[in-house]
C-alpha cells in the first residue's frame, strides 16, 4: 500500500506534465471536447485510489492516457445509435488509426493537433486562446481568468461557449498541413506567449514559478520554430522565451526569496539561452512590420546583455516600449512602459505615467499597477502613500512569493 500523500503527489505531478497528452490522445476517441476532458478527469482521480494500491506506475503517462481512452470507449458505448447524430469533431479522414492523421508526420507532437483545433479560424481570438490553455494546460477557469484579467464567471461562459462552436461547425480534429499553418499562427503564438507567461510567474500557489508550463511552452516554440523556420514572428517568440527564462534561476534566493532583477546574480544568468535569443532577436527584427514578440524580445535582451543593473539603458528600454504600445495597445503592455519611463527619467515620472492608467478598468484587479506605483512612492519618500499602495497590491496578489516580497516591503516602510 502506497501512501496516501506520496501518491496525491504523484497525481499532481502526472496532471502538470501529462494532462494535454492524455486529454488529446482521449479527444481523439470521442471527437468530443467535454467527453474527453471528462474522461481524463476521471483517470486521474482513479489514479488517487488504484494507485494506493498498486503502487505508482513506471509511466504514469501512459496509465493515466490507458484508463481515459477506456473510459471514452466505454462512454460511446453507453451512448449508442444516439451519439451518431450528435455534432462531433471530425478527423480530415473519417477512417482514419490513431497514427494516421493527416500532419502526425510532421508535427510528432498531439500537443500540437490540439492547439490548432482549439485555434481554428471559426473562433475568435480571446476563445482560441483560452480554450486552448483551458484544456492542452489543464488550467484552471480561474487561471485562465486571471491570466485575461477577467471575472471568472465570464471566463466560464467564454470557453463554453467556445466548445459548442467547435462541435457545432465539426471543426477537423488535426494539425493542418504546414502549408496551412501561417493563417492560423498569430493565435498560436498567443496561446504559447500566453502559457509561458502563466508559468514564468505563476498567478497562485506557493512557487514563483511553473517549471513545467515554461518547459512546454519551450518545446512548443521549438516546434513551431522547426515547422516555420522562415517566420520572424516564431523567432521573437522563441527569443523572447529564451532571454526571459535565462533568468529562472536566480529569480528566487536560497531561502525561496523573489529577487529582483537588480538583486540578481547575473553571472549565473544562463548565457547559451542569452546568446541563441539575441541571435533570434536580431532576425526577427528583420520582419517589417516587427511583430510584439519581436519587440519584446529585443527588449529582454536588453535586459540580458547589460553588464549590470546600473548599466541597463532605460531609455532604449522606454523607446522600445513606446513601440510596442502602438503596435499592442495593451494596458499591461503601458504599465510596463510606465515602469520604464520611471527608470529612464526619474520616480516622479514614472508615477505620472502610472497614474494616468489609473482609470483603465482591464487594470482595476491587476496587482501589479498598486506595487509600481508603491514603489516610485517609496522612492520617492511618499511614506503613507508607498503604504496604502502596497496594502492594495498585497490584497490582489494571490503567488505566496510575491505576497512574501510585498509584505517584506511593507514592514520596511515602518508603522503607520
């Protein structure tokens, strides 16, 4: 008999890393969306109690894509003659094995067949996105919710909504052939960005970050860099990742404290992921016009290449944010640029341009507005005021290490 905690955590572990194969490989046996994620939530929550007895498999993986598959077969036949006439998904060759789907050649991944279901022109851009996080990441509605600064009920109805689209049109269950590919690339690209992002600073929990959804976002990049090799938006995203993720190591101290980028030792810095993204940079800029993810990497890299803290050429930074705002009117995209502008010409600037975003209501719950602008006030020695900001910032702040960074401020500031 396994125990009981030792085999929760085994589960766990399976969902972060196993959850898109087993949901993909099970969607491909009920060509229905809601079906296979309920089949793959059951095999999971089966593991919690046949694994106590049996022991945690060799590869969990494949027990886990085992026992959903025969959960779907079982479903479909309960379901019978009826199901036959429901909307499903389709596969591009209705006879087609498990291994024969049109794009399984190039593309050895069923990641990736799921990703370019869920973003299927039909859909609009906010949906593609969030189902695909919704079901190849596993994420929670409320994740997903968090990562567009939205409600979560509206979350909800978004994806809902998003798979009765997909069943109603019977949108093909495959990854188009390469040739088909740049249509449907930018929400791709966005749901990657997107899925690394929500790693690289998990919104909840007691880690800063998400190794697994940094690494699959990773492997996905590659792939697509490998299917697309020519397209300067897949370089930016791939170089944008790699700078940014170059600094995973030292973004937390040895007692699991966040660092800031000033506080960290760049000589551990990773500098082969610096050398190949700025290689990425410098292509990706060559596309006219350059995309955000180019954008963004060259300002990531930086970032990555200063010397230092003190060496870092903000003003380069505020014009290149500049840019990208016009390019991806973005609200987070402004703050950024706001906390720039601070860096580059002084505190009471930059709490200026914070200030002027005060009213966007996409920012309304965003933490990260509250602490900028609580760290200019602090800069500038706006005691009572850093205070205020830095209470609102702690209470929309759910990552336990940033909750941590947050309060370790707050003391600092003293008593009211």
């Amino acid at each position: 008999m396994t125990d009981a905690s030792a085999v929760a955590a085994a589960v766990a572990d399976a969902h972060r890393r196993e959850w898109a194969f087993v949901l993909a490989a099970t969607v491909r046996v009920t060509r229905d969306l809601d079906t296979a994620e309920e089949c793959a939530q059951e095999a999971f929550a089966a593991a919690l109690t046949d694994w106590r007895s049996s022991g945690v498999p060799e590869r969990p993986g494949a027990w886990l894509t085992t026992a959903a598959k025969r959960r779907a077969l079982n479903v479909l036949r309960h379901q019978g003659v009826e199901h036959r006439y429901l909307p499903l998904l389709m596969e591009d060759d209705a006879v087609a094995g498990p291994d024969e789907v049109s794009g399984v050649d190039d593309i050895p991944d069923d990641r990736l067949r799921l990703i370019a279901t869920c973003c299927h022109p039909a859909l609009d851009r906010t949906a593609q996105v969030a189902l695909t996080l919704r079901l190849m990441c596993g994420l929670s509605t409320a994740e997903v919710a968090r990562a567009f600064l939205v409600s979560e009920p509206t979350m909800a109805a978004r994806i809902t909504r998003a798979k009765k689209k997909i069943a109603v049109a019977r949108i093909p269950y495959r990854v188009p052939p390469a040739a088909e590919l740049p249509e449907r690339v930018d929400a791709v690209l966005a749901v990657v960005h997107l899925l690394f992002t929500t790693g690289h600073t998990t919104p909840s929990g007691d880690e800063l970050v998400r190794r697994d959804l940094v690494e699959r976002s990773l492997e996905l990049a590659r792939m697509l860099r490998r299917l697309l090799p020519g397209d300067p938006a897949v370089a930016g995203l791939l170089a944008l990742l790699l700078l940014t993720d170059a600094r995973r190591e030292t973004r937390t101290g040895p007692d699991g404290r966040l660092l800031l980028m000033e506080e960290q030792d760049r000589a551990r810095w990773d500098s082969r992921a610096i050398a190949e993204g700025a290689a990425l940079v410098r292509e990706a800029l060559r596309g006219r016009p350059p995309s955000r993810y180019a954008l963004q990497a060259a300002i990531a890299a930086v970032h990555a290449e200063s010397p230092s803290w003190n060496d870092t050429d903000w003003r380069e930074i505020a014009a290149l944010y500049e840019v990208l705002v016009q390019l991806w009117p973005s609200p987070v995209v402004a703050l950024n640029r706001a906390v720039a502008i601070g860096f580059a010409c002084g505190a009471d600037a930059g709490l200026a341009a914070v200030d002027a975003l005060a009213d966007d209501r996409q920012l309304a719950g965003y933490g990260y507005l509250p602490a900028a602008r609580a760290d200019f006030l602090r800069r500038l020695g706006r005691v009572d005021e850093a205070r205020t900001a830095y209470t609102e910032a702690l209470a929309l702040t759910e990552n336990a290490v940033e909750r941590d960074f947050l309060a370790g401020r707050l003391t600092a500031l003293g008593p009211p």
